[in-house]
C-alpha cells in the first residue's frame, strides 16, 4: 500500500471517529428545566407524599404574571401535581379521604383555593389553561398565603407534623392538615 493511501485511510478513519463521536454527544440527556420532585413526611399517622416538577424563578416575576391571580394552576409544571395520603385526614378541617388526587391552586393576592380533584396522570395544562374538570373537585379549601422567611429560587413542598407548605419566591402558602 502506498503512502497516500495509507494517508487517505487513516483520514477516513479518524473522520468517521470524530462523527460518530459528535452524532453521540448530542444524545446526551439535558437537565429538565423543571426537574422532577417528591416531598414526603408524616401528619399524624398518614403518610403523605407530593410529586410535583420544580420551576425555578429564574429573574421572573412570579405571583401574578408567570402564575396568574385568579386562574386555576398545576401547582408546578409540567405533569398535574399529585397528592397523596394513605390515611383520611383533615385538611384546613375539612374531611380528605385516603387516596390520591390532582392538585391545583388558585393564587390570590390574599386568599387561595386548594384544589383536590380526583383526576390522576393528566398534562398539568391545556389551551384553557389548568387541566382539570371541576366534576371531579373532591375537596376546595380556602387558605392564606404569607411572606416567606426566604427567597426560594426553585419551587419546593415542605411536609411537617401540621401540615404542608409550597414555597416558590418570596411566598410561602401553609395548608393546615390533621
């Protein structure tokens, strides 16, 4: 074999290398925007647990224009927040069976609405906006969010013995459970 086929072949080679290794590259998984996540914990003797995706502020104002006051919301992003418990339970002292729901908020510069809706598995939006049929609301309380004792940059549930909290900015939106 001559040189310049020797020169072409290798060429060829490392060619094909440096392709292959640019076509794998850009299969690498990126990380989600709104990543994946659970809090859990014990009111009493439920075990509670919520699965939601983790928006972050990212600079963006929040309460009232990203997540508008007064429209029903995901309560994170993505797929519909879900909320489960393994025991009946009271919530803001009114009776939540064992199960799993849907769960959705309405924001309001001085009151919520906590949305449980039987409705599992679904997108958390659609083009009319939170996706969920209101026929299959099993609980709706009324709640008073408050001023976080911190920025929270990325969207957070904290369970504690009393209850549980979303934390996202400045605002902290406490649910009293027992």
């Amino acid at each position: 074999m001559n040189s310049q086929k020797k020169n072409f072949l290798v060429l060829t080679v490392l060619f094909l290398l440096a392709m292959t290794s640019s076509v794998f590259a850009q299969d690498a998984p990126k990380p989600k925007a709104s990543p994946a996540q659970t809090a859990t914990g014990k009111v009493g003797a439920a075990n509670i647990s919520i699965a939601y995706s983790s928006p972050s502020v990212k600079g963006r104002k929040v309460w009232g224009e990203l997540v508008p006051y007064g429209k029903a919301w995901r309560a994170g992003a993505n797929e519909a927040t879900t909320f489960t418990t393994d025991k009946d339970i009271m919530v803001q002292g009114k009776a939540l069976k064992a199960g799993k729901y849907s769960l959705f908020m309405v924001p309001g510069e001085k009151e919520w609405q906590i949305i449980f809706n039987s409705q599992t598995g679904q997108w958390g939006t659609n083009r009319q906006g939170a996706n969920f049929d209101p026929a299959n609301n099993v609980l709706t309380v009324n709640v008073t969010p408050k001023k976080a004792a911190k920025m929270n940059e990325a969207l957070a549930y904290n369970i504690t013995p009393k209850g549980f909290s979303l934390l996202w900015e400045n605002l902290e939106v406490p649910v009293a459970i027992k």
